[in-house]
C-alpha cells in the first residue's frame, strides 16, 4: 500500500516543483569585502582586518557608511576610491600594505597596495582602511 501510495503522489510531486522554482525570487547579487592592513611592503596572517557589508550596509567596520558610499562611487574598485585630499603628510618611509577581497554587485575583487606609510594611506583612502 505505501508503494501504491508513492507511486501516486510522485508524479505530482514532479509536476509541482516547475511552479515552485518559477516563484522563487532571485537573491541580488552580494557586495561584501574583508580588507585588511599591517605593517611592511607585504600582507602577513597577523595583519588587522574588518569586514564590509553594503548591500545592507554592515559588517565589523567602523565606517560602513562612509566606506560604502565611496566603493558605490568608484563601482566598487579599491584601487578608485581617492578623497582628493591634498595635504602634507610626513616623510618618514613606515609602508603599509592593504588589501580587499570579496565581490561587489557579484563580480569578483582583489586588491592589495603598498603605501608609504599611514598618513598617506589615510589622505587617499579616507577611513576605508581605518579600523
């Protein structure tokens, strides 16, 4: 009996999951980055790190807002976001390495750059890499 009863309810079963896959929404496409800063012209394992969500904004960031706000700007490249500050920063070679993986708007990004030292890496980037 329970193998007349299966044998019964699967074909419907088959017939329902075309309808069910039909109404099921599309997720919209993540925009999410681990960045990460240390010391020295490399990335190591011990280098400070944040992540940053933006589609909600969130993650362990301290500036999400901001950080999101810039990325939507530079269509989510690293490498674009510049405040246009122009000020004197001190000549002292301390570098400082970034680097952003993750995806935005489901496209694939991986940056890492060397900085002289902090205080141009502040002047470019703003509070991006500040946390």
């Amino acid at each position: 009996m329970a193998l007349g009863l299966a044998a019964t309810l699967l074909p419907l079963a088959v017939a329902a999951a075309p309808t069910a896959a039909a109404t099921t929404a599309t997720p919209r496409a993540a925009s999410w980055l681990v960045l990460t800063v240390n010391p020295g012209e490399a990335p190591t394992r011990d280098a400070r790190s944040s992540t940053l969500t933006c589609d909600p904004i969130g993650g362990s960031h301290p500036t999400p807002n901001w950080s999101c706000r810039e990325l939507k700007k530079a269509g989510g490249d690293p490498r674009r976001v510049d405040t246009g500050r122009e000020e004197p920063c001190y000549l002292i070679y301390a570098p400082i390495t970034v680097t952003a993986r993750g995806a935005w708007n489901g496209r694939a990004i991986s940056y890492q750059e060397t900085f002289p030292n902090d205080c141009v890496l502040y002047l470019e980037k703003g509070p991006l890499f500040r946390f």
